[in-house]
C-alpha cells in the first residue's frame, strides 16, 4: 500500500505556478478526492505552510495540478507513472497556525467548475445541443481541438427550435443538456492543462492503455507494492421492462406520438413500464429515441459495481478488468463511473470505485423532476424585421417575441422561436378568434407543463406606451369596445339611458349605429339606428327584403310580420277591384285585377319570392336631386285610395304599345293645355267620341274643321246632311228652313284639307334583339341543317328570309306588339313560335319561349305532358329529311 512515513519522499504534491515562491512551500497532510462521470474534479486537500496569512489573491481561482507520486521503496517496485489532476483552485483557507507552522485547506476543482458561478436566463435558437455546449465552453475561454474540451459522438443531434437556460448556471445546464441528450462527459489531464471530453457511446470510453489488477480480498501487507481491489460488491435491482414515452406535436394533429421501447426484451428480471410524458418528441423516429434514453438509463442503474482498493490508475470512463475473477454481467470489463480518493500522511492511499458493465451505453441519470419548471408566465413583447405594421406571422399563425429577460443581441424578426398564440375560441373548418399582435406589443408568455422550451404566448396587455384603450377617464367604464390599429372599432356602450353599439370602419367612414346616437364629442345626435358611409352602400338579400316604419314594440313579433302592410295592400286590390268592375261596366279598359292579386298571394305576401316590400303607416319620399326611375319588366302597379298628382315642369310622356285607358268613376275628365296644340290622333282606326248629353266642340279665336277622306255626316233626329268628294246630301224627314241675307249659286269648286297625319305607328314602337336557337331543345346539339332556305313571318307578315348558318341561329329584330312567329323552311315545315306573354299554360314556360323549339302546353282540363319524350320528337322534326 502506498503510505508516507517520516523520512520518506513525499507522494503528494500540490503545484500553484502563479502562486510563487510562497506556494512552493506547501506541505500535503491529507486529501479527499472525488471524479465522476458528468462532474467536474473536486479535491479536498489539507496542507502546512511555514508562513501565516497567505493572501487568497495568490490561490484563489489560480490554476493548479494536484499530483500522487508512488515513493520508491526499498525492494518494492513503484506502483506506475503516478497521476495529476488539474484543475483551479475554487476554495482557499487557514485552519490554524502556531509560530512555527500553519494549517490550510484548498478545494482544487476543474476548470468547468467555475461555470457554476454563472447564472443566467438566456435563449439557443435553432441549435444542437453539443453547439450549445460549445458556444457556453468558448464563451468562458476554453478552446477547441483537444486544447480544453473534445467531442467525440456517434448520433446525430436536430437542431432544436428553442432551448432556454432558466434561472441555472452554465454548469447546470450543460449537464441538464448533457442528460437530455445522452451525453456524458469527463475530465482528462492533458499536457497544457485539463481537457473535457464529451461522448455518447461506449466506443469512446477510454480502453488504453488497458487497466487491470487482481481481486485480493484483505490483502494487509500482502499487497505491499502491488495494485490490487481488496473489497468488491455487486448491487443489482430490478428495472421497468419497457419505457412508454408520449406527446404531442400540433403540427401533425390530432393524434398524439407514442412509442415504447425494450432493449432488453430477454431480460426477465425486469418488470413493468415507466411512462413519460411530454418528451417533446416531434415525429415517431424522435419519440424511439426518447425511449431509448430512458431505458438505457435504467440500464446503467441495472447491476452496479461497487470496489474498495489501490489501483492508481482508475479514471471516470476508463474501462476495468479483474485479472483473476470473471463478472457474469461484465464479460468486457467495469465501466468506471466514480472514484473517490484518500490519502494522508499516516494513511497510505486507497480509493472506491463505482462502475457498470462496460457494454452498455452509459447515460447520465436524467433527473427530469429537477430540470426547471417555469410556474408563472414571463414578459415579452411582440417582434418583428423593420417594425412591421401588421401582424408579423407564418403560415401557421404563429408570431416572434422579444424576451425582457433575454439580454444577447438579436436580429429583429429572428427574437425567438414561432410562438402560437392562445385564444378564446378555436375549433375546425377555420372556426376561430383572431386578433392581431403587432411589434412592440406587450404579452404574457406561458410554457406547456412549464418546460422552459415550450412557450407559447398566454395574453396580451397594456402598458404606459400602449395604454389600455378603456379607462376611467371620459366617463368610460361602461363601455365595451373592440378596437384596431386603424380604428376598426365595434362599441357597446351600457350608461342607463345612452345605451347603443356602434360598429365601424375609417374607410369612408362607413358606420352601423344602433340606439343612442352621439358625436365625437358624445353629443347626442340622434336616436334608432343609422346606417352610414361616404362611399357606396348596398343592401342584398336574395329571397326578399322587408323594409318598414310599422311598430313592433319591443321587438316582439316575428321577423315578417307584415299585418299591417299586407292590410294595405289588401285594400288597394278591393280599390282595384271596385273601379276595375266600375269601368268595366262602362266598356273601359280596366286594370288587371287578377295579376295584382297573384302578385300579392304568389310573392309580396310573407316574402314568397324574391321581392322587396316597402311600408309606412304615415307615409314614405323618394326624392332625387337627378333623375328617379321606376322600371317592371311586367307591371307596374299604382293605387291610391285618395289623390293621384303628378306634377312636371316640362314634359309629361305616357306611352304604351298597346292601348292607353282613362276612367273617371264620378267627376269627369279634364284636359288642358295652356299653351300649345291638342292633338289627338287615331293613326291606324276609328276615333269615337259620345257623351250622355251635350258634346260641344269650339273654337274661341279661330276656325272649326270638319274633314274627312270619304265622308262627312252630321245629323240629328234623322235629319242629316251628308259630305262627299261627289257632292252634298241634305235629308230630313220634316222642313228645311234657311234664314240668310243672300243666297248665292255659283259654278263648281273643291278644296283640299291636308289630314296632318303622323308616320305610322308601327314604325316607332321600341325594338330589342332576339337570337331563334334552332336547336331540338335548349341543351341538344342538333340543329336544322345549315344552308336550310326559310322565311320568317310575324302576326303573318313576312320580316326576314334568309339560310340557317352553321351557328344555327337566326337574329330577329323583335318589336313589342308582335304575338307570334312563324319560320317556313323550304322543305315545307312550318313552325309556331309564341312570344313569351302569349304562352299558353304555366306562364313560368313563357320565359323560355325564345330559348329554342317548345310544345305548346295542352289545353285546361287535359292529360299532363310528360317533357322527358320531348327529346327525340324534337330531333325527328328538325332531320325530317334525313329520315326521309
């Protein structure tokens, strides 16, 4: 055994460079060491000194190396080379002293030690966990290229998206990396000073120069100049036989990622599963290695070697072989993991080791119930590049943060990982709540599970720079508002008796205010609802629009509650019926009773059809400071149950196609023209005018003309006188008496009268473009053969001939009063054609009257028609001639 008597060489050593002269004096009278796999070197050493007060300056923190020296002994061979530990010293004190000699403790610790006087809150972006690592290594002045640390590793490490160093020194979280990710590391003696080597593999344990020594239980003296293990355990314990990780990943929704893995599926000492989860795995290939972990950490707690002895040589990640006992678990040797040393002046060195069979991968215990926990959210601001004015975002929704504790440079839009931000409200199809966060915004991160590299962003809040929008000055605390950077706003304003909600946008200050109408300056302007912009409004409903001043008092009532409006116009169609009955009685036209009453029934009523339903209890304006128009492709219908006034200032123009009709039930028809002609012509028939009693036709300042082409009567009682181009008849069944100043017969004469009669009719009448499809119904691709000779006939009357061009398509000009065409085709087929107003049947039909060749409807009272047959007699009839 290795001991220190008086007179013998002193083994220990303790070595100070920067310390000078003084530190060459040092005495050792014991230590305690202690290595271990994933832990930095920590010695415990006690010396004498000559010299009293040495100052701290000179040690503290100055490096060091600790050396064990094998005394050659007379006759006994020395026990190899020796070992040195380097390292600085962390810890310097005085004991005691007396005049002649003073008693010191130094904690010699390595180089990464120090790294736990370093404490920070701080981000990795888009890393691997070895980087990081490295960037924390050289941020302290340790140098790569086996200088001062190595890595030697096997898998390959993802980069991360975000790891956080939480409230830990860089120690700690180079060893929670370390953990996380399988890798451990040890401390070696290098030639310029120690090298912290990390590996992940038990390819890179440290097999040369191979360690062994013999088992010698007790050996006392025995061992006296030899290496030997005198006390040796085995601890075995009973581990899961699988391990079941687990967690989500939203990206690949909705189903979470689990695997469990077996390493040791023939193992039956192993029994049950440890379960795992939030590993933050993110696809199947992650959670495997995520199990694997963890069991191969259970299996590093498996079977556990336990020794006592001298052998000098043994180091954390060495591998140890007995040279004269076989291990059933360790058929390759002991994976040394800890050793802890002892040696005094009056004791002779020994250490115990601890160890693992060396074919398994040794895996840092993972400790996940002291890795950090964030309890509570953290401040953080919105990010973005160049303060971009809209929400700064990816594809996912996800927006950037700038921590208030992350103190290292940043580039802007790169603050942090994409962040997702918690809502109110989110469910399928899009369905959501969503409002933006722009750059500079204050918000509340919160971490999932409190994993530190898990955040997501719990809340917005307000501040002194971006003060909350509702406060209690202004007398606003009853309000509610929604409000967006461009004033965007819905206001829900609940003061008793100023209660309203206002929704509304900038553009074109485009605005919905419901109940109590204020300014800017809250001055009531008004009271109801108002619907407002600068620009342009529209209003679309496609099955109706009920629009109405009726009162429905606390908005009791359905939504198309028209009783009163249908009261209405109810009495205008018993209005329109009594006059209709009246001046049909009086052989006038009378309006079309029946349609107004379908139009009531079939559509207005309850908003059957698309259609728009105005009402007013007391009355409704249209005014327009242009032009007011008032177009129906059908009817346009007018009732009044009093006065009808129409006043122009210029020009009022009634004309119909057809006929124009004027009745006056009671008080008679008044013409007048203050100015200008009278005119009244018939231009294509008879002109009739009777009266019950007296007609009077005069001329005041002018002359009276009786004209006609044929024939002039006028008579009365039977008496007549009678005009004609050959002469004049007098006839009276009683006497003829003259009264006249003097009678004058002289030779024959005539005079012309010019008639004044307008252009015809016919010829003014509006007109409108129609395209004849001449194919066997308005889907088929048959048509009459092209170059077909046809003439065209409206009312009989020929208005086009021509060929059937390719299109299959004949152009018509049409002219309103036309009822029907006919089209002659040379080979003396002759087709009807109805107008759609003259359709026979469902009038609905009549719309499609000009899309093609149509059957007439039957007759009332007749069998139905069943329009399915109609394709194939449509396509006999325009290929007559093939078939003939």
């Amino acid at each position: 055994m290795l001991a220190l008597g008086i007179g013998v060489q002193q083994a220990y050593h303790l070595h100070v460079p920067r310390a000078g002269v003084s530190g060459k004096a040092f005495s050792v009278v014991s230590f305690d060491g202690v290595e271990e796999l994933g832990e930095p070197n920590r010695f415990v050493i006690r010396l004498t000194h000559p010299q009293s007060d040495l100052p701290r300056s000179s040690f503290v923190g100055m490096p060091a190396t600790f050396t064990i020296t094998p005394p050659a002994l007379p006759g006994v061979p020395a026990l190899g080379t020796g070992r040195k530990t380097q390292g600085v010293i962390t810890g310097f004190q005085q004991l005691d002293s007396n005049p002649d000699v003073a008693t010191y403790e130094v904690v010699l610790e390595s180089r990464i030690a120090q790294l736990r006087n370093v404490t920070r809150c701080r981000l990795f972006l888009e890393q691997t966990f070895p980087k990081i690592i490295e960037t924390i290594l050289r941020e302290h002045g340790f140098a790569g290229d086996n200088s001062h640390f190595s890595f030697t590793l096997r898998r390959d490490y993802e980069k991360r998206p975000i790891v956080t160093q939480w409230h830990e020194s860089d120690l700690a979280f180079i060893q929670r990396l370390c953990r996380r990710s399988g890798i451990w590391f040890r401390i070696d003696a290098g030639e310029y000073g120690e090298i912290v080597h990390f590996g992940d593999d038990f390819t890179h344990y440290r097999r040369s120069p191979a360690l062994s020594a013999p088992f010698s239980q007790d050996a006392g003296l025995e061992s006296v100049g030899s290496e030997t293990v005198r006390a040796f355990e085995t601890h075995a314990r009973q581990i899961p036989q699988s391990y079941i990780v687990r967690d989500y990943n939203r990206l690949a929704a909705p189903a979470p990622i689990e695997t469990e893995v077996n390493l040791a599926r023939n193992d039956k000492t192993t029994f049950g599963n440890a379960y795992a989860f939030g590993s933050m795995h993110l696809s199947k290939e992650q959670a495997e290695w995520e199990g694997r972990l963890r069991h191969e950490a259970g299996l590093c707690e498996q079977v556990v070697y336990q020794g006592k002895g001298n052998v000098l040589g043994l180091v954390p990640g060495a591998v140890f072989r007995f040279t004269n006992r076989a291990l059933p678990d360790a058929e390759y040797g002991q994976l040394i993991t800890k050793i802890t040393h002892h040696g005094a002046r009056d004791t002779a060195y020994h250490n115990s080791y601890t160890a693992i069979p060396s074919d398994r991968i040794y895996r840092l215990p993972l400790h996940e119930d002291a890795w950090p926990k964030v309890d509570s959210t953290v401040s953080a601001r919105i990010a973005s590049p160049d303060r971009y004015p809209y929400a700064y975002m990816n594809k996912a929704g996800d927006y950037m943060v700038q921590f208030d504790f992350d103190r290292d440079p940043r580039q802007a839009g790169l603050n942090s990982c994409w962040m997702r931000l918690a809502k109110p409200f989110a469910g399928p199809l899009q369905t959501g709540f969503h409002f933006p966060l722009i750059d500079g915004v204050e918000v509340a991160v919160a971490f999932h599970n409190g994993d530190p590299d898990r955040p997501y962003i719990a809340h917005a809040l307000h501040d002194s720079q971006n003060t909350d929008l509702i406060t209690n000055e202004n007398r606003w605390m009853s309000r509610n508002e929604i409000r967006t950077q461009s004033n965007n706003k819905l206001r829900m304003e609940d003061w008793e008796g100023e209660e309203h909600v206002k929704l509304a946008t900038e553009l074109g200050k485009s605005q919905l205010n419901l109940g109590h109408l204020v300014d800017a300056k809250k001055q009531k302007r008004g009271e109801g609802m108002e619907i407002r912009t600068d620009f342009w409004g529209s209003i679309r409903a496609a099955k109706g629009l009920f629009l109405s001043a009726d009162a429905q008092p606390k908005a009791n009532g359905q939504q198309l509650d028209m009783l009163a409006t249908e009261a209405q116009l109810e009495q205008a169609l018993a209005q329109t019926q009594a006059l209709a009955e009246t001046a049909k009685a009086a052989h006038a036209s009378v309006a079309e009773y029946e349609k107004q009453k379908a139009l009531f029934n079939d559509t207005l009523k309850q908003l059957k059809k698309a259609c728009i339903v105005m009402s007013a209890p007391a009355g409704i304006g249209l005014a327009s400071g242009g032009n007011l128009q008032l177009s129906a492709s059908q009817n346009l219908i007018a009732t009044a149950g009093g006065n009808a006034d129409i006043s122009v200032m210029k020009k009022f123009t009634v004309a119909a196609s057809e006929a124009i009709s004027l009745f006056a039930q009671k008080l008679g028809i008044k013409i007048f023209a203050a100015k200008g002609k009278v005119e009244i012509q018939a231009q294509s028939d008879e002109m009739l005018l009777t009266a019950l009693k007296d007609l009077k036709i005069t001329s005041v300042n002018g002359k009276l003309v009786l004209s006609a082409d044929k024939e002039v009567w006028i008579g009365a009682g039977g008496s007549y006188i009678k005009i004609m181009p050959e002469g004049i008849e007098n006839g009276t069944p009683g006497d003829i008496y003259e009264k006249c100043a003097v009678w004058s017969k002289e030779g024959a004469a005539s005079m012309q009268i010019a008639a004044n009669m307008t252009a015809g009719v016919k010829d003014i009448l509006p007109v409108s473009s129609l395209l004849f499809g001449t194919a066997a119904s308005p889907a088929s691709i048959s048509y009459l053969p092209a170059g077909m000779p046809y003439k065209l006939f409206a009312d009989g009357e020929q208005v086009k001939q021509g060929k059937i061009d390719a299109t299959g398509q004949i152009p018509v000009t049409h002219r309103a009063p036309t009822k029907q065409y006919s089209l002659e085709l040379a080979n003396g087929t002759t087709y009807k054609l109805p107008v759609s107003d003259a359709y026979r049947g469902d009038a609905d039909n009549g719309a499609q009257a000009n899309a093609g060749f149509h059957f007439h409807e039957a007759t009332p009272g007749a069998d139905a028609i069943d329009r399915a047959h109609h394709r194939q007699a449509y396509n006999d009839l325009l290929n007559s001639d093939e078939e003939s």
